[in-house]
C-alpha cells in the first residue's frame, strides 16, 4: 500500500520552495537593476525594453520546461517576470487603442507584462504620432484578423511614418454579447468596433436581424455606451464587460471560431536578429506589365518564403498600387538581404518596415 505524506509536510515543503523563488526572484530583479547601471555608465539612453532578448529568453524557458506547468502558463510567468524587472529599470510606457477593456490593451498586457504603463489612445493614428514625438517608447496597433484580413489604416499610416516594426503579438478573440437589459427582446442597438461587427454578421443576421448595428470607435467605448442606454448591448471582450459591470448575454459569438488579431509593436528600435524572425517591408513598381513577378522572384530565387502579402492603392497615381509583404528571416540574413539587394532594381520604391521576432505563443 502507498503511503499518503501528511498534508503539514507537503505545505511546510511549498512554504520552503516559495521562500527559495521569492529569493531567486529578488536576485534575478537585483541583477536587472545592475544591468541598467551598466548600461547607463556605457552612455546607453532611451528605452532599455528589447524585444529580441525578451524573445530568446522565453523560447529559451519553453526549450528547458519539462512542465507540469504547460508552457503558456511558464512563458505568462517569466513575461511577468521580465516586466516587472524592466520596470525597476526604466518604466516603459505603451500607447493602444482606448478606451481600456480593448482587444489592443490585452495585447499591450500579453507581450509587455502588467508592470507597464499602458496609456489608451482615441485612434491607430494617435498611436502612431505619440510614438512618433516621443510621448510614448512603444505603441500596439492591430494589423490583420483572421477572419476580416488587414487592418488597412495601419497599414497605410505605415506609408507616411518613420516607425519600425519591433514585435508582433497574437490574441484569440472572443467576441461577446453583453448590456444591461433584463430581456434580450428589448435591445433596439447593438454598438461594437466595425470590425468585430464583420467578424459576428452571421450570428446577428440570425438572432437580430432588425436591430440597428452601429460602428464605434472600439469595443470598450461600445460597452460604455452601452452601459448607460439599457434598451441598447454591446459586442465586446469580457474586460470590457467587468469594466462596464455589464452582464455576459452570450458568449463567444464570433462566426469563426479560431478568430485570431495579430497586432504589431512599433517604434523607433530596430530589433537584432533571433533566429525566428519576420520582415515586413512595402513596395511599389508603378503601373506596368509584370509587376507583381517582379517583385517575387527575388524571393523565390533565394528560398524565402512569404508569409502574406496585401495590395493598397498608392495615393500617388490612378491604378497605381503598393504591395505590403511579410517574408521569412531578418533583414540582416545573407539570403534576405542578397533578395532584398535585387529587390531593389526591379521595383520603384522599397520601404524596410522592420525585422523582428516571431509571436512566442
């Protein structure tokens, strides 16, 4: 027969091993602050956030984890870890799409850790000119849906900004009916991002057919409006229902049920190369016969693969478009930039977007 050890051994045991990771954690946050110093007698300034250390160091502890803990929950940890260190640092502050309770503020939460300052911005364009003058080191801004494709303001606001790319993060949404009303029958409005609008349509088409639908500016300011109208409801993420202390009438209500945003970190750092690594750059070649092989076969001739590419019209000339492209590897790898060196000849104008690590989970 087994023996069964007393629960006072076991709990005198966790005590003993949480005494011991309270320790190490304290060194690991002393070692931090001793490379910030480092850094500062070396005459470094600005941010002291990167993002292709932090990548390597998260694959690293999904490489030596032997669980139980799956490796989500050991990389949420460590991200935590390393945010709450960066803060005694330097504190990083972090614009995104506002109100609070938005889809982008998970995003900020998930890739740079609670101890961030997060701060909300009115639209993607704010975003980008906060970075841009300073007020803030990082922004999040999403970029493409699963099921709804590109975000296309980001990527034309990428057209006239001096911003790289320095991260991408991805978030599994859950989209959610929620209001204040007693009775689903009573809702006449249903207020929600144009985005998640498009991402529940066949859903709505079948169970509010005669509701009006009205586009706002994100889910959180959907939950708010919808917390002071009760004939009205939301469709929003359940941060947004807490925030607003909304009731959840339905859940997971988008149509597909692996609806996924990418978002994408921008500012002005250029991160190094890591090993698992995307390139974003946009391209034009004018209007002429061939364009779209032109710009091509540098990458199939080097091997690359191309992970997506997406068309806009260029504002420059009737018919004319530019070619937003993600490609594998980073622009300092010998195979990419050889491409990119040929690249260069066969189109009109090319814009290095940035290089930068692939989404840890």
């Amino acid at each position: 027969m087994t023996s069964i050890t007393p629960l006072s051994e076991l709990r005198d045991k966790i005590d003993r091993i949480d005494q011991q990771i309270l320790d190490l954690i304290n060194q690991r946050a002393s070692c931090a602050m001793e490379v910030a110093r480092t850094k500062i007698a070396l005459g470094e300034q600005g941010t002291f956030y990167r993002p292709d250390r932090e990548s390597l160091v998260l694959r690293r502890i999904k490489e030596l984890n032997n669980g139980p803990l799956p490796d989500q929950t050991a990389v949420r940890f460590f991200r935590e870890l390393m945010s709450s260190c960066l803060a005694l640092e330097k504190p990083l502050d972090v614009a995104y799409l506002g109100p609070e309770g938005t889809f982008t503020q998970q995003a900020v939460l998930k890739h740079f850790g609670n101890a961030v300052q997060a701060i909300p911005e009115f639209t993607i364009n704010d975003i980008f000119s906060t970075v841009e003058n300073g007020g803030c080191q990082f922004g999040v801004v999403p970029v493409e849906n699963s099921t709804e494709g590109v975000i296309s303001y980001t990527l034309d606001r990428f057209l006239v900004s001096s911003l790289n790319i320095c991260g991408e993060v991805e978030i599994k949404v859950h989209q959610n009916l929620i209001g204040l009303v007693e009775d689903k029958t009573q809702i006449t409005e249903i207020f929600s991002h144009q985005q998640s609008l498009a991402q529940c349509r066949q859903w709505l088409d079948k169970n509010f057919p005669s509701v009006k639908l009205t586009s706002v500016n994100s889910n959180a300011e959907a939950a708010r409006l919808a917390s002071t109208n009760k004939n009205s409801a939301a469709i929003a993420g359940r941060a947004a229902a807490e925030l607003y202390q909304l009731k959840v009438f339905e859940k997971n209500i988008e149509d597909e049920s692996n609806n996924t945003t990418r978002f994408i970190i921008i500012g002005k750092q250029i991160s190094s190369s890591t090993g698992k690594d995307k390139t974003s750059l946009v391209v034009s070649t004018g209007n002429q016969p061939g364009a779209l092989h032109k710009i091509l076969e540098p990458f199939a001739r080097y091997g690359i693969g191309l992970i997506h590419i997406e068309s806009r019209p260029s504002r420059q000339g009737l018919w004319e478009y530019v070619f937003f492209i993600d490609i594998e590897g980073h622009f300092e790898d010998e195979k990419v930039t050889k491409a990119l060196d040929v690249l260069k000849d066969n189109v009109s104008m090319i814009k290095l977007l940035g290089s930068y690590p692939k989404a840890v989970l």
